[in-house]
C-alpha cells in the first residue's frame, strides 16, 4: 500500500560539454541556482537554510490560495496551468463520442458550468441522503458502508486493493481504519495543544453548518452526536508513528472469521457491497477495526445515520452549489490549513479531472512537455546515483558481510520509473456525460475503484504508476522494489539540463537518492530483492542501524517548528533517514559525474558549495501555522525548511564552507550520524 509504505557497480557520467552548457542558459541564475533568495549575513553555520534561501523567506509571500508555498508549489501551479490548457484543448475539439478528449473535455467542463451546478442545488446527493434515511437495520447499515467504500465517502472501515505484501505476485484486499473527518486522532484527544481544542469546536460547527445548508433540522445536537461518535472511532484508532511499522499491518483473516474477530459489523452485508468476494483479507490496524466494529454495534443507529448524512455532503460538498463549496473550504482550507482564500474555479477543475483521469490527461502533457531527450538524461543521472549508492553499500561497517552481499544484489534487481509509464491507462468503461459533474466525479471514483477489484486473480501489472505524469512528486514502492518520478517534477529548481551538474545533483540528485535509500531504511529492509514482506537483515545489523536510527530521532526531535510543537522523530525517521541518505549517495554520484577532473569555480563558487546550495534551494518552502500543525501532526515529512539541516551531518559541508565550532548546527565529527 503506498499510502503505508514510493544493477551493477558501474559508474555512469553525467556531465555536459563545456560548449552546451554556455549554449543554453539556466532557468535559474547564472548557473542553476538563484543566489537573490541568499541571505548573505547569516552564517551557513548558524542557520544553512536562511543563508541558502532566507531572502526568498523574507520577500515570498504565500498566495492566498495555498496554505504553503514553495519550490514544489512553484512547480505544481506551472503544471496546472500547463494541464488546464490541454483539457481546454480538449473541451473545445469535441472529440468523437467515447474518446478520451470528450471525456477529458467534457469532465472539466461540466465541473466549470458553476450556474447548471447551482441550479440542481442538493439534487445530485439526495438519492444517497434518502438512501441513509432508510437504513432500518443492522445489515442496511453495513452494506451502506461497504458501498460507501466506492464513492470515497469516509465510513469507519477502508477497502483496498494492493499487492499483498508476502506475495507480490498477486493481489490483496486490505482493510483499515477510517471515519474521522479531522487529519488525525490527536485532533481529537490532544488536549494539551489548544489549537487542537479550538479545531474541535469550530468543526462541530462547520458540520451543523452543512447539515443546514442541506435542510436538515435539529444541526447543532446532531453536530455534538456526530463529533462524540467520531471521538469514540479516534479512541480506536492506530497513531501515525505506530501505523508506520508496516510488519505490523499485515494481518490476514479468513472472511469467515470477521464475525467472530471483530463482532459488531455485520461482515457478510458489508464486504459483497465493497465488492470483496475473497476468502481471506488482511487487516491493517487490527485492533482499530475490533473497536470500530464494536462502535457499530453499540452506538444507536440513529447517530450512524447522522454521521453518514454529514461525511456524503461533506464528501459532495466540492460539486455542490457555492454555499456548500465556501462552507467545505471554509473549515477544511482555512481552519484547518490557515488558507484564507479559495482556489480559482478552473485549478479545482483542473485537480477533479487529473484525479479521475489523469493518465487520459497525462499523455498529451508529456507529449508537449517533456521529450525523449530530457527523459534520457533524468535516465543517465539515475544510473549515476544507483552506482553511488553501490559503492556506499560495499563500504558499510555496521552491515554484516553477508546483509551487504543482499543488499547489492537487491540494488542490482532494482528498477526505475522516468517521466511517464510505457502504456497508458485505459478509460473506455469510464462514463462521462456533458452537464452532469455530480455524477461524472462519482463515477470516476466508482471506476477507478472497480479497476483495483478486477486486479484481483490476475498477474501483477508491474508498469502500472501511482502519480500521473503532471504530479510535482516521487515515490518508492519496496513492493516492485523501484523508485517514481514522474515529468513534473523533473524540472528546476529540481532538475534542468543547462544547469550546472553539482546544482543538479543537490536538487533531484538528492531526491532520487532519497527515494533509492527508502528500500534500505528501517522499512525498506523489511522487503526483499523481490519486494516481498521478509526481513533480510541480521539481529546485529538491526541492533547496530537501531544506534543510528536513535540518534535520528533525537536529533530531529529537537526541532521546534511552531511553539509548542515540535517535529516527531519517531514519525519523520523514514524520511530524514531518506534525507540522510540521499544528499551523501548524491554528492558520491556528483563526484563520479566529474570522472576524475576537478569541479570548476563558477561565480566565486565551489563545486562543493553549489552542490549544497542546490540542496537547500528545492527546500525554499513557508507554512501557515494552521497547515503546519496539521502537517507536524500526520506528516511522515520533516517541514520542507527544516530539511536543509540534515547537512550538519555531512563532513563535506563542513569543510565547503568552513563551519567553525560555535555556530549553531555545528556538531563535533564522532557526532555526526553517518549510517551511511
């Protein structure tokens, strides 16, 4: 599941002739890197990221529409706009009847007629609210819930589809937690943050205020039955950290047992409505769903009914008519992400039809946006750094002889993912209608849904992807043992051909190398060359990476991105270790790039120093506090301006530029964590 999880020694060059790099400009700077953002009077010592980007903090302000702002933002909102124009493209063709230009443009168009949506009001929804006013029993209920599963409406039980993690060669229904309309159970339970306290009462508003807009009476009793009955859900719930151990999310159980396992829901009403007819599913949080189970059983089925009633409106809310859209972002964009100002009508257009049909999308993008020979060279830099990351696992000490000689040869098995997948996705089932955008955005969700359930009994599709080609993002999937990174992302400040090569390292070159070290963190060992669930590591290698892993924790731990709140070692580890990982495997690769030759001194600069300047420059990043709390809450990501920090770590950057004791991040060499 990736929302719980995204070759031989030879060196590869990447470097560009001297005569094409002054042939074509960089889009940043003289060299790839855009030294206005500097702040010249702080120390690199006392504070890297501000040093490498603290007068773009001081002079960037974040859009109304965002609750954060950054390079992946920059890049995101190019993307959309670059998207919009193809969908237009293709809404103003009128493709032939059936095909994916009609129903791209006829998705995107019937979402952009805000007067036809405003003139239905509550009408596209009412058949599910009368749905779930009917519900009479037991069983009514649950086959309501199992349903709910394919509208991506939030009930109390998730269903999915993945590869089954100790066979990766066929496919598994998972089960999980689910049921909260706040980010995580600490919103609920946290009583020490006021913040969280002062969240909880404005959403017990925010949902009598739903149940208004659409007519229902008695909103502000059934608001307070609604919000306990989630309270009891969160007091069932996994927390984010201990979700993260993924050994402990592979539970099967033969459908015949759930009655007797986790009592309370009616299994044999619930699983034939989320189309699960498989003898055996595996739970994911286990004791979460026992306790659900038992709230399904206990609580009256009254205040279910309420709760249903509210998630589909607040699930429909986005295609509804503009009191219940301002309402929806008015909680969920400015409360709970500080975002003072709703996204323009055709970005949401834009995000609704990438999300139900992305690929139909994502193939004319990378047909006008990134070409063959961009691919080629994002190809040749992952080589480089899979070499790097060779010669780092040959020169481990804590890794017994024979953990390294797997390691190697799971490296050696890997594979990875450029720019867009080699055969597109097809939506010929998929039914579009011109006016309807209700049903066009349940649809699409329906579909995408059934496609999951038919992977069910047939052979693992090993070119599938988990990002459309226009996603600023990447990913490791320990499953297919490969790394993502689709075209979007492979752009500046991240990736650009004319630029210097250590920039280019620093950027991408250390994200690519992050994505590569997930396989080999403290999750990424529980998987095998062959991407199945099995621990290859010895209890010494564990007991030795556990010394680094510790110290990770700690040192991230210390970091205090809002009073009051600080970063969540346990949480982040995954990445920081990535982070870790990734800037030392890119610096190695950068070095090979130069085949043996000295780096050049461009504008005054180092090689070293603009290697890591290109490293803290994809860091550029600002935060509403609403939105970081949020995210210090439930994101496994250390916050993307404390992520430069991880250099302190680094030898090199010490002596690139020569950080002296006394400076703030200076830490003595034995100090310093170099796991790897």
């Amino acid at each position: 599941m990736k929302a719980f999880l995204l070759v031989g020694a030879a060196a590869v060059t990447l470097a560009a002739s001297a005569s094409a790099q002054t042939a074509a400009k960089p889009e940043l700077g003289s060299f790839g890197y855009d030294a206005t953002g500097m702040d010249r009077s702080v120390s690199p010592g006392d504070d890297f990221y501000k040093f490498a980007n603290g007068n773009w903090d001081k002079t960037t302000e974040i859009p109304s529409d965002r609750s954060s702002w950054g390079g992946f933002g920059i890049l995101r909102d190019l993307s959309d706009q670059r998207t919009r124009d193809i969908i237009q493209a293709a809404a103003a063709a009128k493709g032939a009847p059936g095909t994916p230009a009609q129903k791209v443009g006829d998705y995107y168009a019937s979402f952009m007629d805000e007067a036809a949506i405003e003139a239905r009001g509550i009408a596209p929804v009412k058949p599910e609210l009368d749905r779930i006013a009917a519900i009479k029993s037991p069983a009514e209920l649950a086959r309501w819930m199992g349903d709910a599963n394919r509208s991506g409406i939030t009930v109390p039980v998730g269903v999915q589809v993945e590869q089954d993690l100790k066979n990766n060669t066929v496919y598994s229904v998972y089960l999980g937690q689910g049921g909260l309309g706040l980010p995580d159970r600490d919103y609920y339970l946290d009583d020490s943050n006021p913040k969280f306290v002062e969240t909880r009462a404005k959403y017990k508003v925010h949902i009598a205020r739903m149940l208004t807009l659409a007519g229902i009476a008695d909103a502000d009793a059934k608001a307070q039955r609604i919000f306990d009955l989630e309270t009891k859900i969160a007091r069932t719930h996994w927390t984010a950290a201990e979700s993260r151990q993924i050994e402990k999310l592979y539970n099967p159980v033969a459908t015949t047992q759930l009655a007797a396992k986790m009592p309370g829901l009616d299994w044999a009403a619930f699983l034939p409505a989320a189309g699960v007819t498989q003898a055996q599913v595996i739970a994911a949080q286990p004791s979460a769903l026992t306790g659900t189970a038992k709230l399904i059983a206990s609580e009256p089925l009254s205040a279910w009914k309420e709760y249903l009633t509210f998630h589909t409106l607040s699930n429909a809310a986005p295609l509804l008519p503009k009191a219940f859209v301002e309402e929806n972002f008015s909680f969920k964009g400015t409360t709970l992400a500080g975002t003072p100002k709703l996204k323009d009508r055709w970005k949401r257009g834009v995000d609704l039809v990438n999300y139900g049909m992305g690929e139909a999308v994502g193939e004319l993008y990378v047909a006008k946006y990134f070409p063959p020979e961009a691919k080629a060279k994002a190809e040749q830099l992952v080589k480089n750094l899979i070499a790097a990351m060779d010669l780092r696992l040959q020169k481990l000490e804590w890794m017994a002889p024979a953990t390294k000689t797997q390691a190697r040869e799971k490296l050696a098995a890997f594979t990875y993912k450029i720019g867009y997948p080699d055969k597109w996705r097809d939506y010929s089932r998929l039914e579009i209608r011109a006016g309807d955008a209700f049903g066009n955005a349940d649809r699409a969700t329906r579909f995408e849904y059934q496609r999951n359930l038919d992977k069910i009994g047939k052979p693992v599709d090993k070119s599938e992807w988990g990002m459309t080609p226009m996603t600023v993002n990447a990913y490791a999937n320990p499953l297919l043992n490969e790394i993502v990174f689709p075209a979007a992302i492979l752009q500046p400040p991240f990736f650009d051909p004319n630029a210097d090569d250590a920039v280019n390292y620093g950027g991408i070159g250390a994200v690519i190398g992050h994505e590569i070290s997930h396989h080999f963190d403290d999750q990424g060992r529980k998987f095998d060359k062959n991407g199945n669930l099995a621990d290859w590591w010895t209890a010494q290698d564990i007991e030795r990476f556990k010394a680094y892993t510790d110290r990770v924790v700690a040192q991230y731990g210390a970091y205090e991105p809002i009073a009051g709140k600080k970063v969540n070692g346990e949480l982040t580890l995954g990445e920081n270790m990535a982070d870790l990982a990734g800037v030392n495997v890119a610096y190695d690769a950068y070095k090979i790039s130069l085949g043996g030759k000295p780096a050049p001194v461009i504008d005054g600069w180092t090689g070293d120093q603009r290697f890591f300047l290109g490293f803290a420059q994809v860091w550029r990043n600002k935060y509403r506090d609403p939105f970081m709390l949020q995210i210090l809450t439930t994101d496994p990501h250390t916050p993307g301006m404390w992520r430069p920090y991880v250099v302190r770590n680094v030898d090199a950057w010490y002596s690139a530029f020569d950080v002296k004791p006394g400076t703030k991040f200076f830490l003595k060499p034995e100090e310093r964590i170099k796991v790897w």
